[in-house]
C-alpha cells in the first residue's frame, strides 16, 4: 500500500528518510499571497509547478542530517517598469532546506550555515513554503527584453521649457522695488 502524502502536513523526518518525492500544480488563485503580486489581466498567469524531493545525508559521528530540495516555478503578469505595460515573467526558486530539531539549534546554526535552516515538523506546510520561495524569487524590476512601445527616453517636458522662456514674477517685484527707492 503507497502512503498518501500532503504536501500541507508533512512530516518531514519520514519524508525525507523515504527519500521521498511529491509534486504538483495548481492555478495561481490558490496561491493568495503570491496572486497579490500579478498585474493587469490582459495576460494569463501559468499554473504554480513545484517540486519537492526529501534526503537524509550522513555524518561523521552524528545523526543524519534531514533535507528537503524545493523547485517552483509560475508565469506571473507584472507590470514592466520601462513602458509600464504587462509583462509574462517566469519566476523559478529553487533551493535546498536543512532541518534541526529545535529553534535554538536553528538559531545558532544559522549564522555560521551557507544553508537555510529550519526546524522540524511532523506537520510541515510545504505549500506554504513555495509560496515563500516564489515571492521572494520575484524580479526587483519586471521589465520587457524590448518593451512592444517604443518608450520615449527624454525628460523634456515642453511646459517646462514654455515656463523657463517667461519673466520671472519675483525678478519684476525686485525690479519695481529698486525702481521705487530712486
């Protein structure tokens, strides 16, 4: 009989002492804090693909280490900052978790460890954890490779210039002050 795993109660010991494997997709409205950051509906989002995969890894005169390897990736409407137009973005996380048993052990692994650390669970949200890694996955500035418009590159604003031609008013009421005190 196959177990039944749910990648929203995971326990993550057995998950990844079966060198177990789970993925999945789903629209992008069930990911609520992620959809936050789609703009526009003139583009269709991709569905959120993950990607999960647990390992134990052996140490020198210890207990096995516990990983979890996270893949994610979801087309995302955003907004271009160049011509401020939609924009499909792909964004993709990928990264690797350990597990320790408690926080204390976890906070003071994670100042000296390249690697993310965090505490174990018997019922771990790994969907939770995706969203996370997309979010943070997200582009500082969504741009368009060529933006469909061309993007005027100036600052001129004709108005400006029309109002730098016209006398100053202070520069008339210093001169009508000067005037007055001949």
């Amino acid at each position: 009989m196959e177990k039944k795993l749910d990648p929203q109660h995971l326990d993550v010991l057995a998950f990844a002492r079966d060198a177990s494997a789970l993925r999945g997709a789903g629209a992008l409205t069930v990911w609520p804090r992620l959809l936050v950051e789609q703009h526009g509906d003139t583009l269709a989002a991709g569905d959120v693909l993950w990607q999960l995969h647990g390992r134990t890894l052996a140490q020198s005169g210890g207990t096995e280490q516990i990983w979890l390897d996270l893949l994610a990736s979801v087309q995302l409407p955003m907004q271009c900052q160049r011509c401020l137009t939609p924009v499909l973005e792909t964004v993709q996380a990928e990264r690797s978790f350990r597990f320790v048993a408690d926080e204390a052990t976890a906070a003071a692994l994670d100042d000296e460890a390249e690697e993310d650390i965090l505490v174990i669970s018997r019922d771990f949200d790994a969907l939770a954890l995706v969203e996370d890694e997309l979010i943070l996955s997200l582009p500082l500035v969504p741009l368009h490779e060529v933006c469909p418009e061309a993007v005027p590159m100036t600052a001129v604003d004709p108005e400006f210039e029309e109002a730098a031609d016209r006398p100053n008013p202070f520069g008339v009421l210093a001169s009508l002050k000067t005037g007055a005190n001949i």
